[in-house]
C-alpha cells in the first residue's frame, strides 16, 4: 500500500485531409492553436486517441503555450479506440493513447500497440504501482472509488476498516445502499479487484450480497450521492472526485467520505494513463506530452477534475485535501483487464443491474 501524500503516492493540404479524418470518426476534435493546429507543420503537433472526456482542453493548451507544441486529439470510448488504431496500423495519425482505465492500458499494451519510453522525468514523477514496469504507459491521475455516506444517518463507526465494501453485504445495510450499475467501467473494475483479492466465489458473496440487501441501482454517480444527500439512500459508493464537484456548488451536502479498508488492503483506486503507440509518426512529442502532464502540467490535468496527482511532489486542490490522507490498493492493471468479463458475467448472474 502506498500513503497518498508525502509518500507514493508538410503539406498543408494532406494536414487538412488528415484532420477531416479524424472528424469523421468521431465525436470532435478540438485544434487548440486555431486554425494553426490545421495547417502548422506536422512536426509540432502531437495527435491523441483519448478516452478520457474531461479537462483536457486547459491542460493541452498549457502544454501548447509553453512548449509551442500544438495538440490534436480524437475521443471516443476505450475499446473504439484501440480498434482503430489496430486497423490503422503504420498509417495512424495518432501518437498517443490516452484513457481512463488501467485495465484498458494493459490491453493496449498487450495489443501491442504501445512503444515503451524510457525516461528519468517519469521514472522520478510516476510512482511505481502507476505505471507499467516496462514503461509502455504511465498513470497521470487517480481517483478513489469510495463509500460515501449520509452523516445523518449512519455513525461511520458503523464500518468496518477491514474489508468496506464487502460489510456491505450485511444485511444490517438491507434497503440503505446506493450504487453504479453494472455497464459502467467504475463497477466493473471494483468488482474485478474484488475478484482478485477474494477469489471469484467470495467475491460473488459480496456482489449477491448487495443485490439481498436490495441496492438501489442509479446510472450516475452524481445522482447517487444526490440520493445519499437526500436521504434516500444511507449508504453508497461512488468516485471521490463527484462529491468533490458537488461540495464545490454547495458546501452543507450531508455526505461524507469514508476511506474503504484502511486497516485491509487500501481503498480501490483506478488512473488515467497515457501511452505513446508503437506506430506513432511524433513518439518524441507524445512522450514529451506525457512528460509534462506528469510533472510541470499535473495541476492542469486533475485539478479542474478534483482528481488526485499520481505525482508524490505535487499537492491535491484544497477540496480533496480536505478528505485527508489514505492508503490505497496497489493497481492491478493486468487483473482489472484480464478479469473485466468475469466480472461482467458475475454481476449478471447474481441479478446485479
Ligand atoms: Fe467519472
């Protein structure tokens, strides 16, 4: 387990023709330097096939104003993605992969579709429980997923900081629980730890568990911790960096953090990553992106998010630090991406939604 803080924790008119590509597919790219992104030279701009849908444009247009190094970037979901570079192989635009899931890095990894860095800022900036030992991808921000409670209804004595989300089980919270449905990555890499750590039948234990104590299953993480607030749910779990945005609007929401098995293996975390692929046209430029986001640009990155620096020199934005330190579970990348489907297939056969 790592503490969180202090510790570890050209041709203008194939450019053109090229970003008409990329506008085709998908749902937008944003040429952050003006029209300069369309017609500059291809060797400053730095393209990326990212997953991940927030906060990019503050930190991309940080990273062009100071290095003069202008971002394109495509989103799409995870999966889509890494199909489309697969299928464009040494004709891909793209230079880097960006997502919000260590599972979905490992298997680009395991794709074959990242080429490693080998770089001391990283080496130094990147914890090494964030980020592949063999440097093919590097986490840039992490984010807890969390029991939240209603401070009205529940004395957080109530837990247990053994093993939080399996008490959860316990019928002594039946018809007080909230949370994600199962579709959603969050749910499915929490369920896939719980796999891990437990072993698939006691794992199904604590999911059919949840399902007997009759949890309500909510779409949204900011509608859970509405109900949590409302009381309408006593209990639930849900990323931190959610009530972070909901405290930013209102700072008398009754919900509280509760840092899930601090005396067991450390709360589930999971990160935003970055990789350069091994058919990118600028891998120079996608690693000096990666670099920076990890290091000078970490504040741009998280903090418009709430989400918390993987970088142990750089502070957390001062509504997070308010949820004080924690200790985390040790990322098991491989296992939240070689696990996915079981989980999956768990959850559907306890009749978890
Ligand atoms: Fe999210």
């Amino acid at each position: 387990m790592f503490g969180l803080s202090g510790v570890g924790r050209s041709h203008r008119g194939r450019a053109a023709n090229r970003l008409t590509v990329l506008v085709s597919i998908a749902a937008f790219v944003v040429p952050l330097s003006g029209c300069g992104a369309v017609t500059a030279g291809e060797s400053d701009t730095v393209r990326v096939y990212t997953g991940r849908h927030y906060d990019l444009e503050q930190a991309f247009e940080d990273f062009s104003e100071e290095t003069g190094i202008s971002v394109e970037f495509l989103s799409g979901s995870d999966a889509e993605l890494r199909e489309r570079i697969a299928a464009e192989g040494e004709d891909t635009q793209a230079d880097v992969y960006m997502t919000v899931d260590a599972g979905n890095l490992w298997k680009a990894e395991q794709d074959g579709l990242l080429t490693p860095l080998d770089s001391a800022r990283l080496e130094e900036g990147v914890p090494e429980g964030l980020r592949d030992p063999e440097g093919h991808w590097y986490g840039l921000s992490m984010r807890a997923r969390t029991v939240m409670y209603n401070p009205d209804e529940v004395d957080p004595g109530e837990f247990s900081a053994e093993d939080t989300y399996a008490q959860l089980a316990e019928s002594a919270w039946k018809g007080r629980l909230c949370m994600r449905n199962s579709t959603n990555s969050y749910t499915q890499s929490l369920v896939a730890s719980l796999i891990d750590n437990h072993g698939e039948r006691r794992a199904r234990e604590i999911v059919g568990g949840w399902v007997d104590n009759d949890v309500e299953i909510i779409n949204n993480d900011v509608r859970i911790l509405e109900n949590v607030d409302a009381g309408t749910c006593d209990v639930a779990i849900t990323n931190h960096y959610y009530l972070a945005r909901l405290l930013a609007d209102d700072g008398d929401l009754s919900v509280r953090p509760f840092w899930a098995n601090q005396d067991g293996r450390g709360t589930h975390v999971n990160i935003s990553g970055a990789g350069v692929l091994a058919e990118a046209d600028h891998p120079e430029l996608g690693r000096e992106l990666i670099e920076w986001l990890a290091t000078t640009g970490q504040n741009s990155f998280v903090d418009g998010n709430h989400e918390y620096p993987v970088n142990p020199e750089v502070d957390p934005e001062p509504i997070i630090a308010e949820f004080g330190e924690f200790d985390y579970e040790p990322i098991e990348a491989e296992a939240y991406g070689s696990l996915n489907s079981r989980a999956v297939r768990l959850m559907n056969e306890v009749g978890y939604e």
